[in-house]
C-alpha cells in the first residue's frame, strides 16, 4: 500500500511538473514586443551630458564702523514727525439715506443690460443676493460713495469718494463694464 502511494505521488508530482512547464511556455508569447522594443531604443540612445556644477564664490566678510556708516535702527529716509492733513472740503454726504446696491462692494456688483425709454437710459446692475436693480445717473453703489454719472450700451460710469490716506477724501472715477 505505502508502495502503491508512492507511485501515485511520482506520478502526480510529475504530472506538476509538466503542467508548469506548458503555462511558462504559453505566457511566453509575443504579447510583449512592443515594449521589448522601447526598452531596446532607449538603451541605444547616446547618454545625456550633465552640466558641471557652479563655481562656489568664497563668502567675504563685512565689519560695521559705526562712525563711518550711518545707525542701521535710524530710518534710511527722514521721516517727519506729524503728516501734513490735505483737506480740500471734498467728504462725502453723511446726511444721504444710503441706497440698497451700496452695501455691495463695488467688484461684486455685474452691468448686465440696460434700458431705454424716451430718451431716458435706466441700467441693470445684478448683486450677490441674486437681485436685479434698476438704476440711472444720480443714484449711488458700491461701498466707497459711487454715484452713478453716465450710462452707455456698455458701461456705467462710477465717480467715487475714496480716503486718500492723509485724513482726506479724494474722488475717482471707475466703469462698470457690460458683461455678455
């Protein structure tokens, strides 16, 4: 019995054997050529040049003479104690009840079509809370005091009111260009 166990081992064994034999020849097709071939182009190309690296300049030294040279915690330009205050009268009105399209900022604000009746030219002006107003010469937007001054096809002139960064006002104008 063990002999006979034995014999059917070899034989299974073998029987083993031969089947890996038959699977490494069946995936040893020419399924892979074409990267065989890539492999073989890149090793024929002629090896690149690296550049050489960059001369290194010796670090030089500074001493500071403080008698010659001028305080490095001073200003480097003059600086005067007070600023001059420019006031030219030009503020704007505190006294105007505010409109609805100045709570917006200004780049926030879209030209999208206007209107014209009798000669008169209304603008349409959408806002970020998804509202379209109607809007003419006169009328005022955007958070630095714009009023309105000319409505074309295209834009909507803006004059507004800005700080100059002195303690005054200066005005500006933008355009508020029609978008497609």
């Amino acid at each position: 019995m063990l002999n006979e166990l034995h014999t059917i081992v070899k034989r299974s064994s073998f029987v083993l054997q031969l089947c890996s034999v038959l699977l490494l020849v069946a995936c040893s097709g020419d399924q892979h050529d074409d990267l065989n071939t890539y492999v073989d182009e890149v090793k024929s190309r002629k090896p690149g040049r690296i550049k050489g690296l960059p001369e290194i300049k010796p670090y030089e030294s500074f001493t500071y003479d403080h008698s010659v040279l001028r305080d490095p915690f001073s200003p480097f330009v003059e600086v005067e104690d007070e600023q001059q205050v420019v006031d030219d009268g030009m503020r704007p009105d505190s006294n105007r009840k505010r409109e609805a399209l100045e709570q917006f900022p200004l780049d926030s604000l879209v030209f999208v079509g206007h209107l014209e009746r009798n000669g008169k030219r209304w603008a349409l002006v959408s806002a970020p809370d998804d509202t379209v107003y109607r809007v003419q010469p006169g009328n005022h937007l955007g958070q630095n005091y714009g009023e309105i001054l000319l409505i074309s096809e295209t834009t909507i002139k803006i004059k507004e009111i800005i700080p100059n960064g002195t303690g005054g006002w200066a005005d500006r104008e933008v355009v508020l260009q029609l978008t497609e």
